[in-house]
C-alpha cells in the first residue's frame, strides 16, 4: 500500500503545482517509454551494468585476497592498515578525478577509480571475517590433512560466507552511485551520462524516469540474485527438523 500511495500523492502535488520542475507519473512514464523505444535507455542502462559487474568482481576478488591477508596475519594488519585507513577516508570525488587526470577520460580510468573506492570496504569487512575464524575446526582440518583447496573450500568459506554477503550488498549499494558520479563527469555513456544531458535541460521527466529505471535494476538484482544466494547457501547454518 506504500507504493500506491507515494504515486498518488506525487500525482495530487503535481496537479496542484503543475510545474515542469515535478511532472507527474504518467509524464514520466511517457519519458520512460519514449527512452525505451528510442533504444538510449537500453544502451545507456547496459553501459552502466557493464561497468558495475566489473568493477564489482574486481574489487570483490582483490578485497577478499587482501582481508583474508590481513585477518590471518597480524604483521601484514600493522603494516597495511594505515593505508586502508587512508583509502577509506579518501573521498570518491577525489578519486575519480585523480584517475581521470592522470589516466584520461577512458574506461579504465573509471573503472578503477570505482574499484579503489571500494576495495577497502570489502577488505575492511572479509578480515573481520578472518579473524573470527574458529580455531577449532582449523585444528579439525589439520587432524584429516585437508588440502588448501579443501581448507578454503570446506572450513573458510562457510564461516567468511555472511561477511562476503555483507560486503556484497554495501559493494553493490556503494559501487552503484560511484558509477554514476564516474559517467557524469567522463563518459559519454551510461545513466550518469543520461542523468547530466538532463540536468543541462533541466528535464526533470527524464531524470525521473532514468533513476526509476536504474532503480528497478537494482531491485530485481536484490532480489532474483541476492537474496536466493543468502538463503542458499546459509542452509547450512539452519538445524535439521527431526521428522515424526
């Protein structure tokens, strides 16, 4: 009932108002559709997923390497936390700008001006995860000569599992927005791009219309992928029910 009360209340405002600056739903739905036939909101939207995905699984795979490193070791934690602590505090602006003056305006740079923005997130959270790892099943591990493979497969993985999702779902809210500012200010692609062209018009309709579809995407994402993958595999965690 939230939902359809938001848009009825948005309607009413709009009518009362009747402003370009706050067009009503059905405008913007009109701008939605129109972006959708056009093809621009499926190229800008498939832009903008392509650099999320990867700048997601990199900073996934270097953030887990570098907490499980710093969780297990405590001479590589005093040695390199400083620097995390100093990437954390960076802010994002800064970063994206830096990548593009010193890389240029290319894909590269945006990528990993995203990525070095949410490394340290990751790392941050994977060695809380390290470092809570129970001894006892290691001990269990070492007693039947489990191999690496197995260690990681069977003992870290399950126990690191909730920190990985915690980090999963703060990446993907954090990466999300980091793309956007990154397509704002140097690509000529994507929904950062779309967003700005809008703003220079002062097309609200559109703007609406982009962040609803972008968010729709986000949504489908939490909950097709998401959290069928939290469930799945926290099976483990739940106690068999005795059957009569």
């Amino acid at each position: 009932m939230v939902l359809p009360s938001l848009v009825f209340f948005w309607a009413a405002v709009a009518w009362v108002i009747k402003s370009p600056l706050l067009p009503s739903p059905l405008d913007v739905l009109d701008s939605l559709m129109q972006e959708s036939e056009s093809g621009a909101l499926w190229h800008h939207l498939g832009a903008t997923l392509a650099r999320v995905v990867v700048a997601f699984a990199l900073a996934m795979l270097l953030g887990t390497g570098i907490g499980i490193v710093m969780g297990r070791s405590q001479t590589t934690n005093a040695l390199f936390d400083p620097l995390l602590v100093l990437l954390l505090n960076l802010p994002a602006l800064v970063t994206i700008i830096l990548m593009y003056v010193w890389f240029g305006l290319v894909e590269v740079a945006a990528v990993m001006a995203v990525v070095i923005n949410k490394v340290p997130n990751v790392a941050v959270t994977v060695r809380e995860g390290a470092r809570s790892l129970d001894y006892r099943l290691e001990d269990m591990a070492t007693v039947y000569e489990f191999t690496r493979w197995q260690r990681f497969r069977e003992v870290w993985v399950p126990q690191l599992f909730p920190y990985l999702m915690a980090a999963t779902r703060g990446g993907l809210a954090l990466i999300w927005k980091i793309v956007l500012v990154v397509e704002l200010l140097g690509r000529s692609s994507g929904i950062g791009f779309q967003l700005h062209m809008a703003f220079q018009v002062f097309d609200v309709a559109a703007i609406l219309a982009y962040s609803l579809a972008f968010i729709a995407v986000v949504q489908l994402i939490e909950l097709a992928i998401l959290q069928p993958l939290e469930r799945r595999s926290s099976r483990w965690r739940q106690p068999e029910v005795a059957h009569a």
